[in-house]
C-alpha cells in the first residue's frame, strides 16, 4: 500500500478539509504520512465542481485539465 499521500492545496479552506482526510487517514493507518504542495499562482482557482460545471455547459476546459481528463469526461457526460 501507500506510505505517502500527496495532496495540492489551493486556499485556506482546502487545508481544512484535507486537515480532517489526514486524521482519518492516520485513524485507518497511523504510518501514512501526508504532504502538502501549494498549487502554482495560475492553478488556484481551478476547482473539479467548475470544470465539470463549464464541460455540463459545453464549454471549453481544455485549459484546466489535460487531454485524457477532457476525454473521460466528455465521455462521462454523454453517458448522462
């Protein structure tokens, strides 16, 4: 299994979420260790509930996510 978890950060309030995910985390398994990496400046605002929001709308979201997510989800999308 993991020994590792690594997570981004985007504000405050990611923090305090993935704060309560590291305690359940170490409840389930005490010798998982969590990292934390702030996202770049141009990332922050990108958050999956929008792009899946611009994508359900028809729009472009080629530019927050990498070809093979747009796909799958696009595919997602039409399977309703």
């Amino acid at each position: 299994g993991a020994g590792v978890i690594i997570r981004g950060l985007r504000a405050v309030a990611d923090f305090e979420y993935e704060f309560q995910m590291v305690g359940m985390n170490r409840a389930m398994d005490s010798s998982i260790e969590t990292v934390f990496l702030m996202a770049d400046a141009r990332r922050q605002a990108i958050a999956s509930k929008l792009v899946k929001e611009i994508a359900r709308l028809g729009g472009d979201v080629s530019k927050f996510v990498p070809p093979a997510v747009e796909t799958a989800l696009r595919a997602r999308l039409s399977r309703g």
